[in-house]
C-alpha cells in the first residue's frame, strides 16, 4: 500500500538558513520544474491523522464563535482544560490551555510553526504563577485557517515545552483575492460583567503572478467585571484589550520556490479589575507616605485602569522548497515583548499596593506612580527536510531538521522608584540568556500492509543547563479498514527559565509565603545548576472510523515527569538583608499524570450531527507535596447536537460538563497539611450550555448569533481558596462577516 501526499511544516536552523533556503532557491530559479514523484506521507502528516490529534477549522469558528480568547474553542478539545500556572491557583480568572493535566507551562503554542514564547517576560512566583493571560491571544479568530491539537509522545518531536502539548494556530493564505471585514458584539445579562466587542479587516491576494499580500487589522476589548461581582469577596475577571495589525509578502521564486516575508505588532493590556494574585480584591495604589510631618497616606482607585500591558512585535522569513530528492520547510523569526506593570511588589504583593513604587518630593509626598519594564528577545529558527526512500525494501520517508531558540531579558526600573535597586530581578547581565540548539531525525515505515512505524530521536544542547536526548517511538496497527491501535513513547523536556536560571534573581515573599518553621520574608533566588524537567509520556489508544460517517476513538495515556523545578529550602542560610529564610530553585521530586480521553461522532439522517468528547483524570499528583499537579476536573464532558435547518442556516446545541475540581490539600505557601474543611474549596461538578446559529446570507457574507450559558449557571470566586474562578453568567452575542 502506497501513502501519497505532502503537508508542508514549520521548520529552521540558524546556522543553515542562508545556505540551505536562499540559495537552493535562487539556483532553482533558471531551471525546469521538477515533478516529483508521489512520496510516502511524512511522518508530521502522520501524527496529524494519528490518535492524540484534534483539527479546529475556521468552519468551527464561525459557527461557534470565541469571545475573545481562541483558548475558549481550544478548550473544548479531548484532554484539554483551562486552568491557572499552577496549583496554587493564584490569578484564577486568568486560565490558559492546560493538556492532560501538565499545567499552561508545558504546553508549546506556535503560530504558523513558529513558536509564541512572550508570556516568559512575565515573572515566575514561588509556585510557578504568572501573571499573564498565556499567548493563545495574539491572532484573532477570523485569521485562522485551522488550529492543530497535538497531544502525548507525538508532541515530544516540537522540543522544549511540549510535554503537555502542542497548539498550532495555522493562519489564512494570500491565495485567493479577499477584502473581509467583520464585527462582534457579546453582551452579558448580567451588568456586572463585562461587554466585549470585536472588529477586524483582512485584504489579502494576488499582486501579480510572483508576488501576493496579506494585511490584517483587529481591534477587541472587553469590560472588566465589577467590584462588587463576587460580593465584595474575592475579584472578578479584570478586562483586557488587544490591538492587532499584522502583514505577509509571498514571493513565488518559481514553481518550486517561495518565500514568505512577514511582520506583526501587537498589543495587550488590563483594566484591573482588584485581582492580587490571592483571590481578594485591592482596587487602589498607594500613592502619599506618612513623613512624620503629618501628611496622610492617600490612595488613588485604580479600580479599571491599566496596571499591566504587553506589547509584542514580531519579524520572520519563511522558505518552502521543492526538489528532486524531496521537500523542505525552514524560518528564522525574531520576536520582541515588552512586558509593563505598576508596582510589581517583589513581596508577594499585588501590582499597584506598594508605596515604594512612587516619587517623593520635597514635601514628603509621593506621586508619580511607577511602570517597571521588562523586555524579552527571542530569536527562533528552523529548518526542516522530508526526503522519500526505503527501509530493507519497505516504503519509508525521513525528516531530518535543526532548531535554534534563543533568548534575553532585559529590565527598566524607572529611576523615581526610590528602592531602584532592590526592585532589579535580574542582577546579572551573565545570566539573562540562554541558547538552545537542537537536531533531529524521524522515519515514517511502512512496515507491512497493517503496521506503520515514526521513531525519531532529537538531542539538544543549552549553554545553561547542557544536553538533553529526547527518544519517541509510535506504531499505528489498522487491524481492517474500521479499526486501529497506536501505541507511543516519547521522552519530553522543558528548558529552565531565565527567572529560574539567575542566581542573582530577586525574589521575596512576605512571610505569608515562608514554610512553616522558617523565619520570614523567605527569598527566591535562581539556580545555574538546574537540568530540564522531564517527561516519560506513553499512551495507547484505539480508533473505529467506518464508511457510514460514524468515528470515535478512545485512549489512555500516562505521564511521568521527573526533575520538576520547584523553589526549595537552602537549609542553615539566611538572607543578610533581611534575616529570612533563603529558597532557590531546585530540581525536586517527581509528579504523575495519567487519565483517559475519547471521542465519538454520527451523522443523523442528512440534517443532524452528533459529537462529543470526554477527559478523565485518573490520577494527577505531585509526589513531593501529594497535590494536584493543576487544577482540572476528575472528568470533562464536551458535546454538541449539529442541525442543518436549511442550506444557509445552522444550528447547534452544545454543553460542557465538569466533574469535580479536586483542592490542594498541602498549603502552597506554608508546605503545612490542611486540616481545616472550610478551607479546602473543592469545585462540585457543573454543566453549561450554549446556542449557536450561523446564517449564511450570501456567499460573501454571514450573520452569527447565540447565547452562552443559556440557563444561566452562575459560578463564583471566593476568598477561601484561591484556586476558586468566574464561570461568566449568561450572555448573548451577535456578529457579522462580509467579504467584498
């Protein structure tokens, strides 16, 4: 049996773009075109048709629109969820993709194949919290063409920080002449949440016959909750904005050549909405200090106004290659942030609540509240190759590709902070980058008629924590046309941070967040001797998918994840500042992960559909501590009832079911057991519906509407324990797209 066909990938080695993209293409220019022989499909097309691997259409964007976040779509996935960074469950409302339960930070995005790396200019806490929304917000809804879910040990080929997963948001081509517009308006029941609204435009197509375009605009904000949401007892979901533009430059060598120039900017920022970090709300600043004088402490509200922002800018040259001996793929991109906050408190406070983030003059009084900025480069390249052959005599195809990331901090602390130097986190300019640089090799073998094999094998080398091997191996068995099995392995890393790698990096709690027994304020220092975290990710799975529509598949997987970091006792040493304890980061005991996922889809006559989908959580432990490793219900039910009423109009019906979301039962901060049941905030399990229509008015133009969380399951946040969230109340939402 013979697999035709190709998909092109994302791929580049710095050392080798130049020689390996430019010139091939320039010497290809003069000559004839190649025709190619049909090749056996290479092995990222067979992950994408494998088990672990969910495709999100533009189809499924339209007909069941996100409000702001494509997180909200990707959620909706088998084996993924939403939760905060860590356990401890500090930012609650700012949930991010979480994959079978290995938390936001071992989940890879990509746009286009390039990794999405801005959120590691915000600082890391104790327990591994940030205070960012993730980097599945950078492109809106109505750019993308497709977003890839990869799950398990196919992900473990994508390197550092795939060891959840992989979500690869696939953006529109200039392929076709295109000028589209669009609005979207959400607006709650409830006036104590906030309203978003959308706009974009999109002109895209050809300019001549060697050369297309494609611009893009967006525009999106939503309100921030009220105070008073949560009964003045814990903070709402702060309002956020983005601000998006973004172009491409296709130039068509020849036939078997193209180049793809491409710039964006983006921007992100909060209306703060007294989110601390805790759970209990703060909506003013600081902004006078008593002298001795007589001159009061004053607070300016800073209740919906920005205390933080993002601001991200991107540049990237892309190839793709076609020749006799096979294909390739390769990039270099650079991408810039700039992460701004009021008043970062380095004591385990909340933006915005510290005095010593302002000005004082002459009268004692301080003004002029201070933004510290943070700035993080990062240069990504790879290249990669799909070459066709044969392996003792069966058909096989190889890829081979060499990756390069690269990475830098650099820190402002305005010079009105009048404790400046203490407010630096990055002390040492020695210690605030690191290079990565990895190669790898896979074979897709046709083994016999029914057995077809992907081992692969990628080594990286750090200048901080040196090398790392990462073996795989995954088999797929058609026992007939209907049935199959995929078995995997794969060993998955995720590199240290550069907050993590500084033993310079300055970091102290309040005493609230010192283990029991140790003397307060505790400081957080970084490690130059930590190694990767690893994963060892097995999975067995099994798929039906039969001639009358009906599919389904169902799969278990395990995960054991090794040399954790984890901020860690420095036993018999104090902090000569503050005679507190010292923590540094430490590669600790292990955590395991394991559960099942499935999912099941029927055609109904030639006017319905049914599909669904289902997570459970076996087992999620951190070994050291006993808690969870994130915060994911036991269970997770997705599904959605399909109705075609008419060739324009489609209707559907949809409901997610959460089962309960276990609590820690060690305290994050102190390291005590909980003994209290008041204070251990177990989610009971609910369920949320939602209704869609998509009305196609012509072929250039259509008109969403629906209502979210149509019988109103209100959920909300609490002071007791902040791994609690918002589930936001009813809502309903309208938008229109037309195309010119």
């Amino acid at each position: 049996m013979r697999i035709a066909g190709y998909a092109a990938r994302s791929g580049t080695a710095l050392g080798l773009l130049l020689s390996a993209t430019l010139v091939p293409a320039v010497v290809a220019q003069e000559s004839e075109e190649i025709m190619l022989d049909p090749i056996v499909i290479t092995a990222e097309e067979q992950i994408k048709q494998a088990l672990g691997v969910s495709q999100i259409s533009a189809e499924d964007l339209e007909s069941q629109p996100v409000t702001n976040d494509l997180s909200e779509v990707i959620r909706r996935m088998p084996g993924v969820n939403l939760t905060g960074n860590s356990a401890s469950g500090q930012r609650g409302n700012q949930r991010q993709i979480d994959i079978r339960g290995m938390g936001p930070e071992n989940v890879l995005i990509l746009i286009d194949g390039k990794p999405v790396t801005s959120r590691n200019a915000s600082r890391m806490g104790r327990q591994g919290e940030r205070d960012t929304r993730g980097d599945s917000n950078w492109v809106p809804p109505e750019l993308v063409e497709r977003i890839e879910v990869i799950r398990g040990p196919a992900a473990a080929r994508y390197g550092s920080g795939a060891a959840g997963g992989v979500v690869n948001i696939i953006t529109k081509k200039p392929d076709e002449p295109t000028v589209s517009a669009g609005l979207h308006f959400d607006i709650p029941e409830s006036e104590l949440e906030g309203v978003t609204r959308r706009m974009n435009l999109l002109l895209a197509g050809p300019i001549n016959d060697r050369l297309s375009y494609r611009l893009y605009g967006n525009y999106n904000k939503t309100g921030m909750d009220s105070a008073d949401i949560n009964d003045g007892d814990a903070a709402g979901s702060e309002g956020v904005t983005n601000r998006d533009i973004g172009g491409l430059l296709r130039w068509d060598i020849n036939e078997n050549h193209s180049l793809d120039f491409e710039f964006g900017y983006s921007e992100q920022w909060n209306a703060f909405a007294g989110e601390t970090g805790f759970g209990s709300g703060v909506t003013s600043v600081i902004s006078a200090d008593n002298d001795g004088d007589g001159v009061e402490d004053t607070f300016y509200n800073v209740y919906g106004e920005k205390t933080n922002s993002s601001e991200r800018k991107t540049l990237a040259l892309t190839h793709r290659g076609s020749y006799a001996f096979g294909e390739s793929h390769s990039f270099i991109q650079w991408e810039n942030t700039l992460d701004s906050r009021l008043c970062p408190g380095l004591n385990g406070g909340g933006e915005g609540t510290l005095s010593f983030c302002v000005d004082r003059d002459g009268n004692g009084v301080r003004d002029d509240v201070a933004f510290i900025d943070t700035e993080y480069d990062a240069i990504s390249a790879k290249t990669e190759w799909y070459l066709p052959g044969t392996v003792m005599g069966r058909e096989a195809s190889y890829t081979f590709g060499g990756e390069f990331r690269g990475e830098k901090i650099d820190q402002t602390v305005p010079e009105e902070v009048t404790d400046r130097d203490t407010r630096f986190e990055f002390r040492n300019s020695d210690y605030t980058s690191q290079k990565l640089y990895g190669i790898y090799a896979e074979a897709n073998i046709l083994a016999s008629e029914q057995l077809t094999l992907t081992p692969a094998l990628r080594y990286d080398y750090s200048d901080r924590f040196g090398d790392q091997l990462s073996p795989s191996l995954n088999a797929t068995w058609e026992f007939d046309p209907e049935w199959s099995m995929k078995v995997g392995v794969a060993q998955a890393f995720k590199a240290p941070n550069l907050f993590q790698l500084n033993p310079d990096y300055y970091y102290n709690t309040r005493g609230r967040g010192c283990p029991a027994g140790y003397s307060g304020p505790c400081r957080i220092r970084g490690n130059d001797d930590l190694q990767a975290e690893t994963s060892i990710n097995k999975e067995i799975g099994f798929a039906y998918e039969g001639d009358n529509g009906i599919n389904g598949s169902l799969t278990y997987f395990h995960n054991d994840y090794k040399d954790r970091i984890a901020a860690d006792v420095v036993d018999g040493e104090t902090d000569p500042d503050t005679g507190g304890s010292v923590f540094q980061w430490n590669n600790v005991p292990e955590a395991v992960v394991s559960g099942m996922e499935g999912n099941f889809y029927t055609p109904i006559g030639d006017d319905y559909a049914f599909n669904a989908n289902v997570t459970y959580m076996i087992e999620s432990k951190n070994k050291q501590t006993g808690n969870p490793l994130s915060l994911v219900p036991d269970y997770t039910i997705n599904a959605a009832f399909d109705w075609q009423a008419t060739d324009d109009l489609l209707v559907t019906l949809s409901a997610t079911h959460y089962g309960r979301i276990p609590t820690i039962t060690r305290s994050l901060s102190q390291n005590e057991e909980i003994t209290d049941e008041d204070a251990l905030t177990e989610r009971d399990p609910y369920t949320l519906f939602n209704l869609a229509a998509k009305w196609d008015i012509s072929e250039a133009s259509y008109v969403t509407a629906g209502v979210t969380n149509l019988f109103d399951k209100q959920i909300k946040r609490t002071s007791e324990g902040s791994e609690t969230f918002n589930e936001p109340g009813r809502g309903f939402y309208i938008g229109l797209q037309k195309s010119f």
